[in-house]
C-alpha cells in the first residue's frame, strides 16, 4: 500500500518522494523511518494499515508524530481509503500539496 500511496502522488504530480526515508535531528541522532518523505519541505506521509490500529501501534504512532512536529516536520497519514475512494483521495492529495507549497490546481487529482 505504500508503493500505491506513492504512486497516488506521484501521478497527481508531485517530486518524488524518498521512500523509508531515515530522519535525522540536527545532531545527526535517528528520529524516525518516514514510508514518504520531501526531505527538502520536511514533509512525511505514512501510510497506516491494520498493524497500526492496535493501540500500543497506535501510541508509538503518535508519539513519533509528536516528536517529528516538533521537530518541524509535518507528517500526514494516510489509509486506505484516502488511496481508494476518490472524495478522499482528492483532499489527501491537496491536503499534502499544501504541505509541500504545490497549488493543488496544478495537479492530475483524480
């Protein structure tokens, strides 16, 4: 599902994202592993699955969300239904496109 979720934007026209991007704080100390990372814009979209709906998952999630805001990197998640339902599909893919300062009406959002 990843390798769909990149394709998703991909094909709507973004940069290529770095796929398990390792993330670093600016010591150079790991921080976190990003299923799709724009380095540049510090930008990361991580798909969730069903492993990531147990709530220990869920937590360790969140907690690396946390530390990844802070420091200053915006991440998105992304299910399923935001790769195949289309309504969702469209407002996963503008709400990324802000992220990356791309204007949505440049893009193949289908």
């Amino acid at each position: 599902m990843e390798t769909r979720a990149r394709l998703m934007f991909v094909r709507a026209g973004f940069p290529e994202p770095e796929v398990c991007g390792v993330i670093t704080d600016e010591a150079g100390e790991f921080l976190a592993q990003g299923d799709l990372v724009w380095r540049r814009e510090r930008v990361v979209a991580e798909y969730q699955g069903a492993p990531h709906a147990d709530i220990g998952r869920r937590s360790a999630d969140t907690q690396r969300r946390h530390l990844l805001e802070g420091h200053g990197w915006q991440v998105r998640e992304v299910f399923a239904q935001d790769v195949y339902v289309r309504p969702r599909r469209m407002a996963t893919v503008e709400a990324v496109a802000r992220m990356l300062d791309l204007d949505p009406a440049t893009l193949r959002i289908t």
